[in-house]
C-alpha cells in the first residue's frame, strides 16, 4: 500500500511498481487539502498498476525511472512473444544497444555482417525458430565459392561471421527465456597467421631504396611495430622528443580518429636512435605543416590504402621481394627484438599486448631463422661443461 509523506515541507508519493519501491517527490506543499488530492491520486494509480495500465511517463515525465521501466517494459514484451520476434527486429535492436560499446569501425563492421549476411538469410523468421541445423546450414553456405567470381570466403572470415551470429542468439534466448540453439558448434580450423617477417638485411635494403620522403614513415614502422592505424593517427602532441617516448593515445580506422585497438593498446613507447632521428627529419617536413606527423600534401592523415599501392607494393616488386602487406612491419619488429634478446615483457608493451603469450605463441618460431641457430646455445653450453671435466 502506497503512501504519501513529506520531505522539506513538500509532498511525497512512495509506493511500488514492477516489484520496485518508487519515491517520487512533487512540488507541492504540506498542507491536509494537498494531502488528500494526492490520496486521491495515489488510489488510482494504485488501481492502474492492479489493471496493468499503468503509465511511468505520464505520471512522472521527468522521473529517471522512466527508462528503466520503458527498458522493463520492452524485456516483458519480448518474453510474452516467446521468440516469435523477428530475427530483423531482435539484431536491429541488439546492435544499438552495443553501439555504446565498440568502436565506430566495428559497429560498421558489424552493420556490414548483419546487412550482407545475417539479415539475407535469417531476417524474417522469428529469432525463437532458428535451429542448430538452420545456423550449420547458413555456415555450410558460406563456405561455398561464390558463383561469379568463384571465390571463397576465409575461414577467418566465416570464423567472424559466425561470432556474431552466435552473441545475438545467445543473448535473444536468454532474454526471451529458451535454450540457445547454439550448442557444441565448433569454430573452422584456420591456417596459422601469415606472418612473414623481414630479415634484418632486407629491413636495411628496403629503407635504403625507399623514396626519400616515405623513409622515415618506414623506419618508424620497422622499428617500432606501430599498426597501420596508430602510425598514421600519430600527431605531434603525443611525440615528446625530449623525453624520447612516443604516446599512443589513438588511432587512425576508416578515415576517423578513435581509441586504440584495445586498453593495452593505449600506450607510450620507447624511441630508439634511429626512431628519433627519423621523427626529427619529419618535423622539418610536416612540423608546421599539419597536426598529423605523416601526411599527405594537403595536411591530411595518410591515406594507407594508397600508399601501400602506390609506394610499397611497387618497392617490393622492384627489389624482387615476395610481396607482403605493409603489417608486416610490426611483426618484422617483434622478431627482430625477441632475435636480439630484448626483454619479452618489453617487447609486448612495445606492441600494446596485454601479456607475453601472443608474443610466444606468434613469432618465437621465427628467431632461430633470423639467428640462424636453433638449438646452438644449448649445444655450446653442453660442450663447454664436459670440456672442463675432461681437462679437470
């Protein structure tokens, strides 16, 4: 039972709805003909909520609980349904809701799986009704080599498809209150990463051959594993060259500035000698030309895509180098560390990991080759230690 009390010599309603305990203040004063009209009011609010015909925002248009019970009202609409809400519907509204979450990229990434994809196939069946037969079916499909081009899609590519495929179920059935059909669908086998770093002799006869006004660009690159997207974002504010630290703060996604990759990503590096000097002859190129270290004529940030065809690409064919995308450059970078024995746990810093599993797992296959050893150091001690013992 509701009741009406006073707080600072204005009225009060205190009363519960939905499960919850509401106190909604008024600006009216404490007075017995003040008390009695919102008696009078409460009963039939009382009354409305005992009906189901209760209205939060027309009593109390300015409340904040508003939206928490617009939200309520929505989860107990969706339950009553029973899965019958369309899988359209359903992912529209789920992807809004993430929205807040992600970057502007991956929500466009994920628009972009939703509308070429999710949406051909399962948009209008009732998200309730998708089967474990009608998700390895969808799979099976995109498998299969498209019929104009004769192209397939990569595992990778179907891997991501289908994880998003997988969060918008799981999270309808648990919503709607029904087991998922997601159960025991496992993820394709994929290739190990294409990593194909560079040796430290081609690093040099790249940078050499280079034009002259992309060398610094590159050497960057090379020896710092920036990413594409946090090179070409980088902006002189976050260059300090006094303290020699680079501060990596954002990153440049689709022609617009964000947040780095992930929390690890947001970073401050280390510059080497070679790192500053570079730096330092792109001052006098674009220190006073534009906010961005690397950028176009104009003052504009990059436009990676062109460069990569117009610069890079072209390079490589002309040194007769096997052509490899300009990421490269990072993973050229962590191997060359791990090869020159720099601490692991630096190195992963140095590249924004969280941690020094993906520096093992990634790229520790590669330093015997860049070491051209593998096994050697063992050997030596092994020799060194029976030596003694024979001569003693």
């Amino acid at each position: 039972m509701g009741t009406v009390n006073t707080r600072d010599g204005r009225l009060y309603l205190d009363f519960r709805f939905k499960g919850k305990r509401c106190r909604e203040q008024t600006k009216v004063a404490d007075t017995p003909a003040n008390r009695k009209k919102l008696e009078k009011l409460l009963a039939q609010m009382e009354q409305q909520i005992k009906l189901g015909t209760f209205d939060y925002a027309h009593h109390f248009p300015d409340s904040p609980r508003v939206e928490t019970f617009r939200h309520i009202a929505i989860l107990e609409a969706q339950k009553a349904t029973g899965g019958k809400m369309l899988f359209s519907v359903f992912s529209q509204q789920w992807l809004e809701e993430k929205r807040v979450e992600w970057r502007e990229s991956q929500y466009e990434t994920v628009e972009g799986i939703l509308r070429c994809h999710l949406e051909p196939k399962f948009s209008d069946i009732p998200i309730g009704a998708i089967t474990k037969s009608d998700i390895l079916a969808f799979r099976l499909g995109l498998c299969a080599a498209d019929a104009v081009t004769g192209k397939a899609l990569s595992a990778s590519r179907i891997n991501h498809i289908m994880t998003y495929l997988r969060l918008i179920l799981n999270e309808a059935a648990d919503r709607l209150g029904y087991e998922s059909p997601w159960r025991n669908i496992k993820a394709l086998p994929m290739p190990r990463a294409d990593i194909q770093p560079f040796s430290l002799e081609e690093v040099s006869m790249l940078l050499a051959k280079i034009r002259p006004d992309f060398r610094p660009y590159y050497t960057v690159r090379f020896f710092t594993g920036l990413r594409t997207g946090e090179i070409d974002g980088l902006t002189w504010e976050h260059v300090d060259f006094g303290a020699r630290l680079i501060h990596i703060h954002q990153a440049l996604v689709r022609g617009k500035l964000g947040p780095t990759k992930t929390s690890g990503s947001y970073r401050t590096l280390s510059m080497s000698q070679r790192v500053y000097d570079a730096l330092f002859e792109q001052w006098g190129r674009t220190g006073e030309k534009s906010e961005f270290v690397f950028c176009a004529r104009n003052g504009e940030p990059l436009n990676h895509r062109n460069v990569t065809r117009r610069v890079w690409y072209p390079l490589l064919e002309h040194l007769d180098l096997a052509k490899r995308n300009p990421y490269q450059t990072r993973h050229t970078a962590a191997t060359l560390w791990l090869a020159a024995g720099e601490n692991p746990e630096w190195i992963a810093r140095q590249l924004g990991h969280a941690n020094t599993s993906m520096l093992f797992r990634v790229y520790s296959r590669y330093v015997p080759n860049l070491l051209r050893r593998d096994g050697a150091a063992f050997e030596s001690l092994l020799d060194e230690e029976f030596t003694v013992e024979e001569e003693a």
